[in-house]
C-alpha cells in the first residue's frame, strides 16, 4: 500500500476511536488493543471504513479487524482481513485478502480470468474445477461477491466464496448442488437461527480441491435505526440469545455501539460524521463442526466537505 499525503496518522488512531465505544462484554482490553495495533502500519486514509470483528458466546476476548481498500489503490478493491492475538510481541497472527468482484469491473469473469481479480497462484491445481462447479449450481440472480485467499490459516483453508443472492429457502438445495459435505442439521442451525430473522446477506464456502464442510452464514442489520443507537433487529438477538449463541448482555452491548458523530479526525481538515453500526452478525459451522458467532462492528468515515461546500454556495 502507497502512503498517501496524510501518511503520518495511522489507520489504528481512528479504529481507537471505535474501540472506545466497544464493552467488556463484547472483547478484552487486550483483545481490542490488539486489533488496533493490527493497523498501525496503515495510514489514515487508505480505507473509508474498517471492522472490529467480535466473537459473542463463550469466546469472547480476541478481537480481529477488517478494511476496505477502493480499487485503484495498489490494485482493485478488496478487504484486508487480519487475525489478531491477544496476546505477545504479534498482534497479526495472519492476513488474508477478499476481493470484491461486485465493484470490479471484470465482475465473475475475474474468477475465469483470474489475472483481472487475483493472482493465478490461488488457484492451485483442482481448485478451478470445483470453483466452476459452485457457479454453475448459482440459481437465477445469485452471484459471487468476493473470492478470498484463505491460505494463511494452514492446510486446507484455500479460497473463499462469498455469495450473494440465493433466494429464501434455497440455501439447504444450493449446498446440496454443490456436495457440500458439511451436516445439515447444523446448516440448519446457521439458516434458522431464531424466527423472524433479517435478511442472509450472503454465505461463505471454502473449497480447495473440494467444497469443504465449514458454513457461514451473514445476516445484515438495518443501517438507519442504528444512527439514532437502536437496533432493529433487538428482539431477534435475544431468540438468538436464548438459544445459546451470545448473552443478553452482548445483546445490549452491540446496540450500545451503535450511534454516530462529528468530529474533525487528525488527517483531516474538514468534520466527518463517524458511523458506528453493527454491520451484520456471522453465524460459523467450523470444518471441526465447531459453531461460533461474530459480530462485525463498523466504523464509517462520511467526509462532510462536500456538502459544507454546496451549503456556502446557495
């Protein structure tokens, strides 16, 4: 990643200010400070919008981040996922890419053409064959969002497929097209966690030289309650509470981070109103059949120049 001009302010002084708004009931101290750490070397202004990913239930503490990088910017866009300690000299643990084919111009053809999207070293032998499997079985609108390189989590973590689309219902018929290997009971469990649940933004399968039998499982929450620090989807949470998947106070913990502001960020010479949403939830049917639940907490940067700018103008 190039410096921009603003290069002296790091990614990690505008993540903190996120953090400050996280609770103990969602992460450790060391577990947040290890995130933010994570993105020290990134500067300021390379990402408008970056992610605390929190794990709900039992397992929470450690703390891992996310950030968007536009195209352009050192190649085409994508998310830069980096998995966190919390604990030690290291904080990132591993660094794994997810490009975002719905904002590339080469859309799913990149995933043909891997040269347009990703290195052609992703795809190692058997790994198309099977990639072009799962996209044969997509129904009528459903589309592969983002491919991501895995690999740095070990043995058999290959590529990711994100996908978007499948209409209701036809989750359990789509990993059956693909001989998905996982339980379907535990499918089940991801696709109906609780009744009356938000909208599945997408799923996730990882493949190598074939589908493996992890699962996950987006939920996307509503964007504009949240400005106001309301959850809309509060009640579902607790159904999804009581069935064993997070506390209540987690619960209340995630509509407390919700809310926005304005302030004037260091690299900046204008305000910004500074979003805080819950972006969406990850229900996970690890490839050890382990479950777990995250929540992703976002971190969004609107520069209010532009607007400033047109209001001094009439």
């Amino acid at each position: 990643m190039k410096a921009g001009p603003n290069a002296g302010r790091a990614l990690a002084d505008v993540l903190a200010l996120a953090a400050a708004h996280v609770s103990p009931a969602l992460a450790s101290r060391e577990g947040l400070s290890a995130a933010v750490a994570a993105v020290r070397d990134v500067p300021a202004d390379t990402s408008p919008c970056a992610y605390l990913e929190c794990r709900l239930g039992a397992d929470a503490g450690r703390v891992d981040t996310a950030f968007f990088i536009p195209e352009g910017t050192d190649g085409p866009a994508r998310w830069i996922e980096r998995d966190c300690s919390e604990s030690g000299a290291r904080s990132v643990i591993a660094e794994h890419v997810l490009y975002d084919l719905a904002s590339n111009p080469a859309g799913t053809a990149g995933l043909r053409n891997p040269s347009t999207t990703v290195q052609r070293s992703l795809f190692a032998p058997g790994v198309r064959e099977v990639c072009d499997r799962v996209l044969s079985a997509l129904p009528r609108g459903a589309r592969l969002v983002y491919i991501g390189d895995m690999s740095a989590r070990g043995k058999g973590a290959g590529i990711r497929l994100c996908i978007a689309g499948l209409p209701n219902r036809s989750h359990l018929a789509f990993l059956d097209a693909v001989a998905w290997p996982g339980s379907r009971g535990g499918a089940r469990l991801l696709l109906e966690p609780a009744a009356a649940a938000p909208p599945i933004a997408m799923i996730h399968l990882d493949v190598d030289g074939r589908v493996r039998p992890g699962l996950g499982v987006e939920y996307a929450f509503a964007r504009v309650p949240q400005l106001a620090g309301r959850l809309a989807e509060s009640s579902w949470l607790a159904q999804v509470a009581d069935r064993g998947w997070c506390t209540r106070a987690q619960c209340h913990a995630l509509e407390a981070y919700c809310g926005a502001e304005v302030r004037t960020l260091p690299h900046h010479l204008w305000p910004s109103t500074l979003v805080r949403r819950v972006n969406h939830v990850k229900f996970q049917l690890r490839a050890d059949r382990r479950r777990e639940l995250k929540a992703y907490l976002c971190l969004e940067i609107r520069p209010r120049r532009a607007k400033a700018k047109r209001d001094s103008t009439r």
